[in-house]
C-alpha cells in the first residue's frame, strides 16, 4: 500500500514539473518574439538626458505612412503659350487637367478662343498647350477647309497609273507618260508644267486643271 502511495506521489510532481517547465519555455519564446519583431519601434526621447531612456513606442504601420507622406509626389512640366496672361513652363502635379495649367498661367485674355480648348483633358510631361486667339481659330479653320477641299484631287507628283487614268481624257497610255516624264525630269512644281508631258496641251489641261494638284 505505501508502495503505490509512492509511485502515485511520484508521478503527480513529474506531471507538476512537466507543466511548470513547458510553461516556462513558452513564456520565454513569447518573450523573444515580442522582443525581436518589427510591429513596435522604440525611440529615445530628446529629454532623456543621452542615458538611453527609451521614448514612446510608435507602431511601423505609423512609421510607414510617415514616411509616404514625406516623399515628393510625381509631377508634370507643361509649356502654356498664346492668349494667356503669363505664357511659360509650369510644374503641376500628375494628374492635373488643362484647365488648371490655365490657371496658373493667369488665366485667357480677353480675345483668347476658350472654346479651342478641352479644358478637361489631362496633362502630360512635356505637354504644349497653344491658346489661340479667335482670330487665329477662324483662320485656322479656313485652312483646314482649304485643305479638305484638295484632299479630293489627284497629286500628279505622287498619282499611281490608275489614279492618273480617273481624270478626264487620262487614259493608260497618257499615264504612264506622265509617270515617264516625271521619273525623268522630277516633281511638277506647278499644275501647268503637266502640259509639258507629250500629249498633254492646253485642251487636254483645261478639263483636268480643277482636279489635279502638286
């Protein structure tokens, strides 16, 4: 009987010992990790007197967003020219519209063409942005209307044979004359030097002179 009271007393403190030292060993780990992670961040305050005090603790997650918020933002060099108060380069940051280029540049004068403008649009680095006057919008309009209007006609500099043969009287043979005459002696400086091209006179001119260009 006091044999096994023995061994009973004696496996208890064993389990007692076991559990005290697993105890020890997970509080020791917990205690090392807690110490050597990154979450927390000490720092020495300025009136600790140099003896190593350590200062409030700041988290890295606070640290992190600190530091973003000190880094420069990207920006935008724009080149506004024409009706604006005060033409030149100016910095803005990325992702800023037109319209505040214009504001910075003082605003449109009186006679600038707003309406040429997408005011909307975004920057880009190294953007140049022409106001024009009103004057300079309608004039500019008048010469795409010019040019619109050529779009149309045969270039007999750079005509194939078949769009040579599209104009009145041109037939296959006429055009390979002109690819022949200009192969030989160059680019037509104006519509009349075609009438050089053998075959070609004036009458043969007059009916294609409305649809050709150079």
């Amino acid at each position: 009987m006091m044999k096994l009271a023995r061994n009973y007393f004696h496996r208890k403190w064993i389990k007692i010992i076991l559990i005290l030292t697993a105890m020890f060993i997970f509080g020791a780990c917990y205690s090392c990790s807690r110490g050597s992670g990154k979450e927390d961040v000490l720092f020495l305050t300025e009136d600790d007197g140099g003896k190593g005090q350590p200062g409030e603790a700041v988290s890295g997650e606070e640290t992190a967003m600190e530091e973003a918020a000190g880094e420069a933002l990207p920006v935008c060099f724009v080149h506004i020219c024409g009706a604006v108060e005060r033409p030149g380069v100016y910095e803005l940051l990325e992702g800023s519209r037109v319209f505040q280029a214009v504001e910075l540049a003082g605003g449109f004068l009186p006679e600038a063409d707003e309406s040429g403008l997408n005011l909307a649009a975004l920057i880009s680095d190294g953007m140049k942005i022409l106001v024009l006057t009103r004057e300079e919008a309608e004039t500019a309009s008048a010469q795409e209307g010019e040019g619109a209007g050529k779009q149309g006609k045969v270039n007999i500099n750079t005509a194939s044979e078949k769009e040579l043969m599209t104009l009145k009287g041109i037939g296959e043979s006429r055009a390979k004359d002109i690819i022949a005459y200009r192969e030989k002696h160059g680019r037509f400086s104006k519509i009349e030097d075609i009438m050089q091209v053998p075959g070609i006179k004036d009458g043969a001119f007059q009916k294609i002179k409305d649809d050709i260009t150079v």
